[in-house]
C-alpha cells in the first residue's frame, strides 16, 4: 500500500507544480511557424501526442522557445524557486528546477513543461490578431510562387520580403532559396536576404528537415548553416546520409552535401564523421562518401570566435552556476551568493545568477 501513496503524492505534486507555471508567457510572436504548422494540425484533427508530426512539432518548438532562452529558462525555474512547496510538490519542483537550469538537459522529456508549453500554445492561438504585415508577406509570397518566366514579378516579390523582417518572410524565402524557382542572380539576393535574418528560419528549417519529406536535399540550406556556424550543421548533414545514403537518387546531392561540410567550422567535425564510419546504420554508398570526406579535409579555422566558442563559454559560466545553486540547496547560503558573485563577474546579466542571488535574499530555503 505504500507505493500508491508515493504515487498519488507525485502525481498531485505534476499539477501543484503544472499550476505554478500556468499562464507563463513564452513571448512567441503571432508569424512563428509553430503557431502556424500547430493551427494546421488543429484544423485537420491531429493535435495529439499520438500523432508524430504534432509531438515533433511540440519538441521543436520547445527547443525554439524554452531550451535556447536562458532568459526564459531563468524566469520558470525562479517561479518554482520561489515557491513554498513540500512532499511531492516540491520533488517534482526541484526536478523541474534542476532541468531548466542545466543547459545540457533535455527539456522536450519534461513532462511538466510540455504540457504547459502545449496550454500555452493554444491559449495563445485563441487569441492571435491578424496582421497587416503578415498579409503583405502573403501576397509578396503568392506572387513569388506565381512569378515562373516573369523576372519582373519575382523582383517586384523580393523587394517586399528583403525589406520586411519576420519570421514569416524568412520562412518564404528559405522555401525560395531551396527550391530552383529564380534567376541565379535573383535566389543570390534572396539568400543573402535569409542570412541577414538569421536567426529567424532556424527553428522551421530544421524542424522541415527532421522528417526528411524532401525528394530533392535543400543544399542551399545546409550552406547556409555553414556559413552562419549552425550548431547542429554536421548533425543534420550525418542524418541526411543515415535517412537517404542508400537511395540512388540522392548520391550526387549527398556528394555536393559532402563538399559543403568540408567549410564547417565545427571542433568535433571529424569525430563525428569518424563515429558516422563506425556506425551501422550507414548504406556502403554513404561510408563511400564519409571516407572521401576524411581523406579530403582540412580543417577550416579556428572555432574560438564561432557559435562553438560562445557555447563552451556559455557552458563553462552554466557549470559555476550550477555549482553554486547546489551550494544553495546544501543550507551554505554566503558561499552560494559568493559563488553567484564570481559569475555575474563573467557576465553581469546572466539571467540564472540574477534569479537565484533574488531568491536567496528572499530568505527562501
């Protein structure tokens, strides 16, 4: 009898903690595609955690909107920080703490907050208004699409999607860029008008790519994840090989995928392609290519000054943080601010050591 329980305590501690959280606003702005593919999904009846697309969709969007934001990330983990929680409430709590304040923590396998991200996005769908800029992108989109043979009419398109900066736009011009649709000199502009939105079509690019529904690979995309140093650049190229390695159509796209990698300045690169060869799920035309690659490359430049440096940074100021909210929870409140100190010297707005300096000088336990 005792292990119901402890079941029933966890299971009222999920919604005490679900509560605390209810009405969190993750700020995501009324053109993002997941409220777009989220509405589509809704209108053809698959808003379940038993479709695939929907759960992919959520995880995406989880990864957009909480795991890249240590603003966000700081804000929730304050909220539960700050409550007065006990038994199962305050297990549940912590584990949830824990999560959002490690970097390194998958927060798509947090049930609390997917289910409260999913609320959200609902909510926040309810309440959208509609847009006169997001017209004026339709329109400039309609008549991209609608432009074949008419070079006057895709100029006349790109001048209205380079001058508007949304993620709308940028999702409309990263479709442009990944499929032959313009003149040579018409899709350059319209790539360098994609990279100067960078960050914008991150989420959606890499969200269309996880299912691999393409029948032609976008090599347009992946160079510009080279050239923007895309964290996951060398990942998705690897999948792009485990999901289409074995498919004669798509070899020459992987060799020109191949070729493209050989610029990315990712410090692990050859690791990975090493782990790639020694991996099972490779087809003998893809190990083909991966040994081509290996043979072939010369590292492109030091990684200091890439998204790679600004993530081990970014790391190592997480690491101390952590280390003093540990010192925080262990009752050594003087060494946890003293701690916390030394890394707002780092960086003075680091949004963790700012909520928990505010927490412990609360007086919270």
């Amino acid at each position: 009898m005792p292990q119901p329980r402890k079941s029933s305590g966890i299971v009222e501690g999920v919604e005490q903690t679900a509560a605390l959280l209810a009405g969190a606003d993750y700020n995501i702005p009324p053109e993002d595609f997941v409220l777009y593919e989220m509405h589509r999904l809704i209108e053809e009846d698959r808003a379940s955690f038993d479709d695939a697309e929907f759960r992919n969709l959520i995880d995406e969007g989880i990864r957009a909107h909480i795991q890249g934001s240590h603003e966000i990330r700081a804000r929730l983990a304050g909220i539960l920080r700050s409550a007065e929680l006990k038994g199962g409430a305050y297990l549940v709590a912590m584990r949830v703490v824990h999560a959002l304040e490690d970097l390194e923590a998958d927060l798509c396998n947090v049930a609390v907050l997917v289910r409260n991200y999913t609320g959200y996005l609902v909510w926040r769908l309810e309440n959208l208004e509609e847009s006169a800029t997001d017209e004026k992108v339709t329109t400039a989109a309609d008549l991209l699409f609608e432009s074949t043979g008419n070079r006057e009419a895709a100029e006349t398109a790109l001048d209205t999607l380079c001058s508007i900066s949304s993620p709308v736009s940028a999702r409309v011009l990263a479709h442009a860029v990944s499929e032959p649709l313009l003149d040579e000199d018409l899709e350059t502009r319209a790539f360098a008008a994609l990279k100067a939105s960078w960050p914008l079509p991150r989420h959606y690019m890499i969200y269309s790519l996880r299912e691999h529904p393409h029948e032609d690979i976008p090599l347009r995309w992946f160079q510009l994840f080279v050239e923007v140093d895309e964290l996951t650049t060398a990942d998705l190229v690897l999948e792009e090989l485990r999901a289409h390695g074995d498919t004669r159509a798509h070899f020459e796209d992987l060799a020109a995928l191949m070729e493209t990698l050989h610029s990315c300045r990712d410090p692990e690169l050859e690791d990975k392609v090493l782990d790639a060869v020694n991996s099972p799920s490779m087809s003998a035309s893809a190990l083909s290519l991966l040994r081509k690659f290996l043979e072939e490359h010369r590292p492109s430049g030091n990684a200091v000054g890439s998204s790679w440096g600004q993530r081990d940074r970014a790391l190592a100021l997480n690491r101390q943080y952590l280390s003093a909210a540990a010192l925080f929870e262990q009752g050594k409140k003087e060494e946890a601010l003293q701690s916390l100190e030394n890394a707002l010297n780092v960086d003075p707005n680091y949004p963790f050591a700012l909520m928990l300096r505010r927490v412990i000088q609360a007086g919270r336990p």
